[in-house]
C-alpha cells in the first residue's frame, strides 16, 4: 500500500521475542533486562493473524527479528505459517548465528527466503567482549552452513569507534571468495547505544577505497532497503552500507514494525503506533484490525531524526524493537 508521503510499504518486521542468547553492549540494558511473560508476548496465531491482514494490505515480505527469534518455541513452524499466507513472496531471519547451525536445515525446509547474520567481531576475545559470550565459533558455523545451504546470507556489522573499527578491512575481506555480503550499520542512538560512539560509513568507505584497487558501485536491486552496496572487482560478494545517521533514507522508507508485545511501530525512531494485541484480544474483526492496521502505515511519519530532540521519541532498547 501506498502512505501518505506516497511511499509504498510492502514489508513487515516482526520480532518474535525480546529475550537474547547475547548480551550485546549496545543493544541490551545489562542490568535492567525486560523478559516479558508468556502472555505479553504474541502467540504464533495471533502474529500470523496480523501478517495476513498486511499482506492483504500489500505486504509481501516479512523479516522476523527480536531479541534472539531463534530462542522463541517452535520458531520454524511460525516462519511455515508465515509462508503458507497466501500472496507472501519474502520470508527472512535476522539472528546473532548462535543457534543458527542447529536450526537452519529446518528453517529452509519450511520456506526461510534468507539470513541476515548480525556479526561485529571476527576476534573471539572481542566477539566476547562485545557480546559477552564465547560463541564466534557457533556464527562462523552459522554463516558456512547457511551458504553450503544455498540461502542468501548478509552480515550485518555495526562499527563502534575505539572497539572494532580495526577490522573493517577483515570484513571486507570476508566478501572475497564467500558468496555473502557485508552491510556496514551505522550505529543509531537507541537505548545503551547513547554510550558508544558509532564511526559513521563515510569514514568506513573512506578506509575500504584506502585499502583496496577497483572498487564498482553496484546497481539498487528490487527491495534492496536502505542499502547502497559497492563490490570489489573479482570479488564475490558486496559490501552494503545502511547510514541512518549520516544519509537519511527516509523517503525510500518500505517498512512496519511488529513488536513481540503486538505494538505496530510506525517508525523506528518515534513511539507512534497501535497496540494490536489489545484489538485483537477484544476479538476485533478482521475488517476492522485491517483498516487500524492500514491506518497506522497510511500516517507514518516522514522521517526519522535521531540527532534532534523530539516527543513521542522511542525510549525502548534495541532488543525490544527488532533493529
Ligand atoms: N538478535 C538478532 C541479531 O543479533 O541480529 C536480532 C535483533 S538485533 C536488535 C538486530 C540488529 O540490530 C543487530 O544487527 C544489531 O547489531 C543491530 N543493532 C542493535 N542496536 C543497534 C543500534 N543502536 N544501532 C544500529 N544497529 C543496532
């Protein structure tokens, strides 16, 4: 369907869970973790009831984030169900690859389209740092099987001055002979993410054209998002860059968030939106949680801005938003 600015969004995030397997220092609260209960949380009923009346509104492709969404119960039957919707093109993941490697052979069987596998480190001692967990070991496996299997697998790296910023140039490297791409994230200030500061991908491509001999700037692919890609010549994968903080791309903007609590965002930057599990535990009809639901995407904002000061801005942490 088409917003009001005449975007049109045709693709819904869905996390599934705030609860993570990682603890990562800039996406989780350490000492204030939220572990909503059993009934604050979305059944799997209740989500691909949701999902149905968006594709119905025209969204064809869903991504399921969380917290960890691979930590959910029976998360491979959730992504069947979501793929049996009648009209639904597109089913991703986005995971940390912990438990990936144990999973992935069913989650393709019942319809995963691809993976995004957030990954900052490719140091154990730092990937421990970061996440507070010795699990590089388990994501690299992530990363081997997913690509033995033949799904599209993208990393997802966000750089964080004075942590990581050292192995940009490994990152890239990684694109060589592994048919995988690399997006660089810039890090936006959303909850224990005001405390770090993010090197933003001007600087980062600055490093990579330093570092590297014919670099191409790659044409936009359908339903490519946020993401400007180049690709070292010969190489065989693209290196993605998603700059929310110095390039807006609001205006290209595609997507819906669901969260676990059943809260349709609007934006990721705002707290505007609609608590649909409320309508739908009053037994709302699916007429009407459609027209609520196309209202909401109709009036979603024009543009995010994270560095100016604003009301209704989101004071959730990463975990319970999805990314
Ligand atoms: N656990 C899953 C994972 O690790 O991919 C899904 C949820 S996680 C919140 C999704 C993505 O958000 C990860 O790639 C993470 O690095 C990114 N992220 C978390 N906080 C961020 C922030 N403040 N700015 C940019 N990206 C962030």
């Amino acid at each position: 369907m088409i917003d009001k600015f005449g975007r049109k969004i045709d693709y819904l995030r869905i996390s599934v869970t705030e609860n993570c397997n990682l603890k990562c220092i800039y996406c989780i609260d350490e000492n204030n973790i939220l572990n909503s209960c059993n009934n604050d949380i979305l059944t799997d009923d209740e989500i691909v009831k949701i999902a149905t009346e968006c594709e119905r509104l025209g969204i064809k492709k869903i991504r399921i984030t969380g917290g960890e969404p691979l930590v959910r119960k029976n998360i491979e039957s959730l992504i069947y169900k979501l793929k049996c919707i009648n009209g639904m093109e597109e089913i991703y993941i986005t995971t940390n690859g912990v438990l990936l490697h144990t999973k992935i052979e069913d989650l393709k069987k019942n319809g995963l389209t691809g993976v995004n596998i957030s990954l900052d480190s490719l140091n154990k001692d730092r990937f421990k740092k970061l996440t507070k967990f010795d699990k590089l070991q388990d994501v690299l496996l992530s990363i081997d099987k997913a690509l033995e299997l033949g799904l599209k697998v993208k990393i997802n790296t966000v750089i964080v001055d004075d942590i990581n910023k050292d192995e940009i140039i490994d990152f890239v490297n990684l694109t060589k002979d592994k048919n995988l791409d690399i997006r660089f994230i810039e890090l936006m200030p959303i909850g224990a993410a005001k405390n770090y500061k993010g090197t933003s991908n001007e600087e980062i491509n600055q490093i990579i054209n330093k570092n590297f001999k014919n670099i191409k700037v790659e044409n936009k692919s359908k339903r490519s998002g946020p993401a400007k890609y180049i690709r070292i010549d010969n190489y065989k994968g693209k290196i993605g860059f998603i700059s929310p903080i110095s390039s807006c791309f609001c205006e290209d903007c595609n997507r819906i968030r669901l969260t676990s609590t059943g809260f349709l965002k609007k934006c990721l930057h705002y707290n505007y939106g609609v608590d649909l599990k409320k309508h739908i535990r009053s037994n709302i009809s699916d007429k009407d949680l459609n027209e609520l639901i196309y209202s909401n995407i109709y009036d979603k904002p024009q543009e995010h801005l994270f560095m100016e000061d604003c009301d209704n801005k989101e004071n959730k942490y990463m975990n319970q938003i999805g990314g």
